[in-house]
C-alpha cells in the first residue's frame, strides 16, 4: 500500500502532537515547505552579446550606502550583505558576539533583535541596527544613541501579523532582567506597536527617533512580506529611509507552526513587488531576507531589485546550528548528537530553538550549552561565510559584465519554472514569455 | 490612513468663515494624508444653491455642460450641477447628459470638492478661505490599498446630502463589497471606504437612521476606523472597537468640531473653553441642527 | 532663559535647543499648538515647561529632565521615559506613558485608552480617569488611578500595580484585586502627597494586580490568550 499523500507520517505525528499537547506547536527557524525560491532563477552571464569583467582583476564594487535619505550619518557597508535581528534571549550572548564579531571583520552591519542591546554586541559590531519592536523590551534612549541605524519592525517573514512567544526555558536571569520580567515566565510579546497604529502615525513615530538621534542615522522600517506594495510604498509615505522586506522563508526563535508555514509570501515574490513600489524612489533602499543562503541567492536578489540582503539562519548555520560537533576547550570539538537526541532532535534538522537547549549553544541561555560557542571561532566560521558569499556575488555580477553588484538587474535573470517567472516577472528560461504580462 | 476634520456650526453668525476656519484646520492633518485631499461643504450659495438640488462630478468641465434649467459651478477639477428638483431627478438627469462623469455628491445645499495633490495646495485650488455654510467635512488622504485618484478621495456622498469620511482600513471590505453588489449597490471605486458609506447608505434606504446604521457598520466591519459622518441636519462620530486612530471631539456653545488630532482644533475661536473629549469606542455620538 | 517660540522656530530647532541647555536651566516653548515631538529624548537636568497644547510623544525617550505640559498632550506622552518628571496640566490621549522604564508620569486631568501600556518600571499617576485597557500588558511599575478605570483595566499584567480610587468598571484577563497593604498605603500616600491629588484617600483606593494565571502557557486558558 503506498502512502497516504494527504495524510502522510509527517501529518500524523503533526496530529498527535497536537492532540499530546492540547496547543499549536511552536518551533524554531524558517519555513520548511517548498516555495518558489531563488533556486529557480538563473542569471545570464555574458558571451558574445554582452562581455564579461576579468575575474580577480577587473573591478566590481561592493559597496553599499543605506540611509542617505534623511540621516546625517548614512550607513556604509563594504558588502550588501548584512546580519538580520535576532534577540540576545533567543540567541546566546556568545553567539550575539559572534555576529557581531563577524560583521565587523567584513565591514557590514549587524542587528539586535527582541529584548535589547547587551554591551558585548555593541562592541563587537563596527555597525549595529537597533530594533524598536512592538514589545519594546530593554528598548532605551541610550542605546537608541549608540546605534547606527534604527529599524522599526512592524513584523517578520516567518510570522507578519504575529506577536512573540519565549518559552520560559529561556528566560534566564539577565534576558529576564533586559526584558522586565520576572525570571522564567512565557513571555508573550505583542503584536502591535504600544503607541501607533498605522502609517500616518508612523510618520510621526520616526521623526520621533529621528529628533531623539538628532537625526543622525538612518530609520528603517522592518516588514514580512505579505501585502508587499502597499506595504513598502506605505513605509515610504511614513519616511523610512531603508524598507526592510522579509519573505516567508525567513527565520524564527519561536512561532507557532501554522504561522511560519501558511502566512506571507515567498522572498522572490516579495523582492519583485517591493522593488516596484519603490520605482521611482532611488534615494529610500531595499533589503531583502528570509532564505538567503549563497551568493547566487544575493546576486538574484540584487538583480531583483534589492539593494542589500540580510540573513539570520544562514549566519547561524555557519556558526554551528544544526552541526553534530561544537567548539570545546583548547580547540577540541565536542560532540553535540546527545544534545539532539535529548530534544528528539537530529543534527541537519533540529528546529528546536525555542527550547533553549540548542547542543550547540547557539540558541540558548544554559551556561553550560551557551560555552559550546567560542565568539571568536564562531565569528570566524560567520565572517569566512559571508566573504565567500560576497565573492560569489561579485563573481557573478562580473561574469554579467557589471563593474558592481548593484548594477545587477532583472533583465540578467530567467526563470526556472511558470511560477517563478510569474513571481519575478522575468522570461521562462529560453522564451521571452512573462507569465501574466499582457500581450504576450 | 488619514487625516479628519469636520465643523458643524451651531452660531449662524460664523457662517461667513466657515471656509477660512475648516482651511485652519486641514492645514493641520496635511502630514496624515500628504497625497490627495477632500471636502464637504453644507449650506454655501454660490457653490450649492439653497433650496436646489446639487451634484458634484468629476470627470467633466462646465463647459460640457449642456442642460437646460441647471446652474453650473466649478472649483478645480469639480464641476457642480444644480437645479431646484429632488436629488435622484438630477443625478439621473447628469448621469444620462455626462455618462464619463463620476458623481461624487449629491444632496440639497451639499458640495463635495476633491482632488489629488497637497491638501493646503488644494485648499487654495478650492478657494477654500471664501467659501461659507453651517456645516463642513475635510479629509487628508495617505492611500493604504486602493490607487490615488479623485474619485478615491473621500467624503464619499453616495446618498442624498450624506457624507462619510474615514480614517483607517477596513479588514473585511471585499466581502461586504460582494453582498451589496449583490442586492443591487454599484461602486465607484475599489476604495475600502466607499464600502462603509455605500453600506451606510444601504441601512439608511431600509429604513434605520444614521446613529442605528452606525452601530450596524460597527458589527459587520473589522478593522481600523474613526468615521465621521455628516448629513444636512446631522454630524456624527464613532470608532472601531479598539479605537486605534486617532479621534478628538470639541464642543462649545458656537459650534461642535471633530479632528484626528489636538492642533486642527487649536485654532477654533474659544477652544480653550471647549469641552474636549475622546470618543469612545463602538460609541455613536451625533449632533443635529 | 529667553522662551523658545515655535511660532518662530521648527520643532527640530527648539529640541536641538533644548538638548543644549544645561543643568538647572528652565525654559518655556511657546505657541505649541499641539505639534508633535516637542522636548523627546532629553538628556538633563533641565525644567521644560510647554505653553499649551502638546502632540504626540511629548517629553518621550526622555531621562532627568522635567518636562510640564500646560494643555493637553496627544497619544504617547512620556513614551519610554527612563526618569525625571512628565507631567500635563490637561488631558492625556492615547497611550500614555507607554513602555516608560522609570520616571514619573503624571496627568492632572483624564486618560484616554491603554495608558501604561508595556509599563517597565515608571510611576504613572493619573488624578482623573482613564480609559479601556489601562496597564495592558504593564511588566512593571505603579500606576495610581484617581477616577475611574474603564473595562479590562490591568488586561495581561505581569508585575507591575494599579492603584484606583474611583469606580473600576471592569478587570481584563488574569487581573485581580488584592488586598491593600500599608506598603500600598504608603506608595500611594507619597504620590497623593507629592502630586497634590487631595481627592484621593490612600487606605480607599483599590489594588489591582496579575493573578498569574497567564505565566505559563496553559494548553485549556485558550480563550484568555
């Protein structure tokens, strides 16, 4: 008897779970289900029509200007690659060093996340986003001063329209004293800002920040990719200088199962309609996360009409999620099976973050686990994974006869599939066909 | 998201300023809806004759206007038809004579001006300073879903003298838009609002009056909105059950004001003496001449 | 100090303004009219006093300064303040001292909704009454009511106390009253004192607090989250 597609073993156990429970689950990481993604685009690199730059000797520019709309002090990256918010609380104070750590070493930017800036993030980062989330927690004027740029974040890709939800494991003594809360309590964190409601109060909400910085750095507004081109064109109406744009790839510490997997759309859909609405607006940027993963996937995004990318799991994967050793003493590697095993976890597809008993101290608050992470090792592994990202940009972008990555566009892409194409708006691989283009 | 003003005058003796007094204050919710702007105005002469019907198109000039018994006005990009016959009478008339128009208000003594472009600019476009009545509503537009045009902006009048502007965006429009189609209402535009005005004008034809028709749009609706809804005799305010846009209430013996926020009210003569207060939610608050 | 008038200068230029003032310094901003913005994210020991009515955030991100609005405030009025003294001789809309880490804020006339919200630690006192949701998910601080509370005041409460000397027309989820304590007493003597709320007798006033119920995830408290 073959399987049952409808209700097959995945779904089952998805059932009793729910019937062990009496809840929804809740999970870490990002969506797991096939979307269109950035696999199903390929560029067109030059040959006889368009010619390529030499490799390794012929310049192709990197940097990247975020902010320049209204902040006295834009941000400037060597690289458009950038490290999307993730909290100290769901991620270790090790591994939030580690990041920051790595960001530096490449010139790019880093971002705290829910529940504050801890001062070892903020001296490991060259430049530090500081989020301003509808929770708030350890959100203070002081450390609104000493970002780089502030992001407002209305919701992300793996639950737009959703609140927060940190399980008491990891609650420890010091995310439970940033936070305000006593030691141990699920925390649930709200969904919608305590003091503004909409676009034309957002208007007023930034310049807010931007009189309590002296306008100084650049506002970004955060947002999961749902209703993108309203969404972003709103943002601009409120005066965001970068509109952060999230697909529903992008990662979590801890959301219900049925938000990270049926809500919002995917990056490449996202990326498209993001780019159009900001058509016209050169002056406000674009970034675009949520399963970003290798330097074809930057180009692509790049090309799409981003200006930078931001990634979260990329990052902690090179950190050491989900690896079966992790950073013992002396340089030794110890092994984190065990660790997977007691969570009914195997390394390659742990989502267990929100337990806080990630064997390999990336996401969590045990001591114990959380010196699993060596910052410097760790930041290490993060900052050789984001150069060779930025090489294979470059690399591609070169080999499309572009002197820099932003001069990617989408007449370099085609398409894979009739569903990616219609997303992305560019040609089916072969053909000049646009899915839904009129006349065509 | 927006901006809303309104002004219902219970002293005769400002009537001359309406116009100057309603600029003030849609001077001061430009920011919330820099995109297109607005008005309502009740009771000018010269731009809605007393005692005539009038409708206010879009989409037309006077000059294209070739009816007789009608006088014509314009301001801007609107053109008013007026004539002293019932309301439906000369819109069905306009609609046969102008079918490209857009009617966008109708009613004895009522004008409605819109446009797109910087709501102060637009006021000076309307000659906004001269114009006189008992009664005015202005709204500053930030578009959330539908396009920028005219025929987006609000007040949508689609009833005889009723006007309704909002601020906020409705959660559940699409499906309420499919039922009214359904019974027979023809919309104008993809504007989430217009549904809360056509299904206010739908309550209103079966018989409930403003403040019931209200309630009943508070309990079929989800989502954000402070609405403020004025007739030839009546001016009324409510908000959605959370209250989450901004809505403030002024009242003293001259007159009765509605603004989405304190500076659109702060230069009304006798403000400081005025009794100040939020609606609350899901609450029908209305005043009638 | 010359008073900084608005009539004459931008809201950016009267904070640039006032964030140069210096330890002990006073000033007046004239001719408010209910601009948004004015003195946020102030940073000293300075007495701001605003000469009508104030917008959104008034005195928001603020620490050591004094800042007294003569008029009513709009929505967020001492937002996150972190210390020193917020205080509006009026009314207060939305949201008042939402999020507030510490300081003291204080409306001498009513509250409009959600006021504490997220409160983390500051002192809110309200002389008159405030609206729906009053302490909506307040983590810590004290809140003193001295009207009347409308519906689901302390509504998800964590740590933080709610204070009401009038009538509390309705408690929100995982709210309770508790039994008032001369700790309590004294807390809110030494508001009524400070603040002058002479309408408000200390040993009649009703504490609110979390029942704790909502701490834990509890799979069968579907209809509470």
């Amino acid at each position: 008897m073959s399987e049952n597609y409808t209700f097959n073993p995945d779904v089952l156990g998805e059932i009793r779970e729910r019937a062990r429970l009496g809840r929804y689950p809740i999970r870490g990481m990002g969506a797991r289900r096939a979307v269109p993604n950035f696999d199903d685009l390929l560029l067109l690199t030059a040959s006889a029509s368009r010619y390529p730059l030499e490799g390794y000797r012929e310049r192709c520019a990197t940097r990247t200007v975020l902010g320049e709309r209204n902040a006295r002090e834009p941000v400037v990256l060597d690289i458009p690659i950038t490290i999307a918010g993730m909290s100290f609380g769901s991620l270790s104070a090790q591994a939030k060093e580690a990041l920051g750590r790595a960001a530096s070493e490449v010139g790019t930017s880093t971002t705290t996340g829910d529940g504050g800036m801890t001062p070892e993030e903020r001296r490991s980062s060259k430049t530090l986003v500081y989020q301003c989330l509808p929770s708030r927690y350890g959100f203070n004027p002081d450390d609104l001063r000493a970002a780089d740029a502030v992001e407002i974040v209305l919701g992300q890709g793996a639950k737009p329209g959703g609140g927060g939800m940190l399980l008491g494991q990891k609650v420890g003594a010091r995310v439970a004293a940033m936070r305000t809360l006593p030691e141990g309590v699920d925390q649930r964190s709200a969904s919608r800002h305590p003091d503004w409601t909409g676009p034309d109060d957002l208007r007023i909400k930034i310049e807010e920040l931007r009189e309590a910085t002296d306008w100084r750095v650049p506002i970004y507004v955060k947002v999961g990719a749902t209703r993108t081109f309203h969404d972003v064109r709103l943002a601009v109406a409120a005066g965001a200088d970068v509109v952060v744009v999230d697909g529903m790839q992008g990662g979590t510490g801890a959301t219900q199962d049925a938000f990270i997997e049926h809500t919002g759309i995917p990056t490449l859909a996202a990326v498209r309609q993001a780019a159009d609405a900001l058509a016209g607006n050169d002056h406000v940027k674009l970034i675009a996360s949520g399963g970003i993963r290798s330097g074809a996937d930057v180009a692509k995004a790049l090309a799409l009409g981003a200006d930078a990318v931001s990634l979260g799991v990329g990052a902690l994967i090179a950190l050491g999620c989900n690896d079966t050793e992790y950073d013992g003493p002396d340089g030794t590697r110890g092994d984190a099976r065990p660790g997977y095993a007691a969570l009914g976890m195997a390394p390659g597809s742990c989502v267990a973050c929100h337990t806080g008993g990630c064997p390999v101290g990336v996401a969590t608050q045990d001591p114990a686990l959380s010196t699993r992470l060596d910052p410097v090792e760790g930041g290490r592994r993060v900052a050789n994974y984001l150069r060779a990202l930025a090489m294979e940009t470059t690399m591609l972008a070169r080999a499309c006869g572009k002197a820099d990555v932003h001069h990617l566009e989408p007449e370099d892409l085609v398409a894979l599939t009739v569903e990616a194409a219609a997303m992305a708006r560019v040609p089916l691989a072969g053909t000049d066909w646009i899915p839904g283009r009129e006349g065509r | 998201m927006c901006g809303i003003v309104g002004l219902h005058l219970r002293d005769d003796a400002l009537r001359p300023r309406l116009g100057a007094l309603l600029r003030g204050m849609l001077c001061q919710v430009s920011e919330r809806g820099p995109d297109s702007a607005g008005i309502a105005v009740y009771g000018d002469d010269s731009l809605a004759p007393v005692g005539q019907a009038t409708v206010s198109l879009l989409g037309t000039d006077p000059s294209e206007v070739a009816m007789e018994g009608v006088t014509v006005a314009s301001r801007g990009d609107v053109t008013l038809v007026s004539a002293p016959v019932p309301t439906e009478v000369l819109a069905t008339r306009v609609a046969a004579a102008l079918p490209h128009a857009v009617i966008v208000g109708r009613g004895p003594g009522l004008a409605i001006l819109k446009g797109v472009g910087h709501p102060v600019t637009l006021a000076d476009r309307f000659g906004l300073d001269t114009v006189t009545g008992y009664q005015a509503v202005a709204h500053t537009r930030m578009a959330t879903e539908s396009a920028v045009t005219a025929a987006h902006c609000h007040p949508f009048s689609v009833e005889d003298g009723v006007c309704l502007v909002h601020n906020g965006s409705f959660a559940n429009h699409a499906t309420i838009r499919r039922e009214l189609i359904g019974d027979g209402v023809a919309f104008d535009s993809d504007n989430d609002s217009e549904v809360g005005a056509r299904f206010l004008a739908h309550r209103l034809a079966a018989g409930d009056d403003v403040e019931k028709g209200l309630r009943r749009l508070c309990e079929r609706f989800d989502g954000f909105y402070t609405l403020l809804v004025s007739t030839a005799d009546s001016f009324a305010v409510v908000r959605d059950a959370i209250a989450c846009k901004p809505a403030l209430i002024a009242e003293t013996d001259r007159w009765v004001a509605m603004a989405s926020e304190y500076r659109a009210l702060a230069t009304l003569p006798g403000v400081e003496g005025a009794r100040v207060f939020e609606p609350e939610p899901e609450e029908v608050y209305s005043w009638t001449r | 100090m010359d008073p900084l008038d608005l009539d004459r200068m931008s809201v950016r230029d009267v904070n640039r303004s006032l964030r140069e003032l210096r330890a002990g310094d006073e000033v007046t901003v004239l001719n408010p009219m209910g601009r948004h913005n004015l003195a946020v994210g102030l940073d000293n020991d300075v007495t701001v006093r605003i000469a009508g009515p104030a917008g959104y955030y008034v005195g928001g991100l603020g620490k050591r300064a004094t800042v007294v609005v003569d008029g009513p405030a709009g929505w967020g009025v001492g937002e996150n303040l972190m210390s020193g003294l917020v205080r509006v001789r009026g009314n207060a809309s939305q949201s008042a001292a939402a999020s507030a880490h510490g300081g003291t804020i204080v409306v001498d006339g009513d509250a409009s909704l959600r006021a504490a919200i997220s409160l983390k630690g500051a002192t809110v006192a309200i002389a008159g009454d405030v609206g729906a949701y009053c302490g909506f998910l307040a983590q810590a601080g004290t809140v003193l009511i001295g009207g009347d509370a409308g519906p689901h005041l302390g509504d998800s409460l964590y740590e933080a106390v709610i204070y009401v000397a009038g009538r509390v027309r309705g408690l929100g989820t995982d709210a309770r009253i508790e039994e008032l304590t001369e700790t309590d007493v004294k807390t809110v003597t030494d508001l009524v004192d400070r603040y002058g709320f002479d309408h408000v007798d200390p040993r009649n006033v009703t504490r609110v607090a979390s029942a704790r119920q909502l701490y834990h995830f509890d799979t069968h408290a579907h209809d509470a989250y």
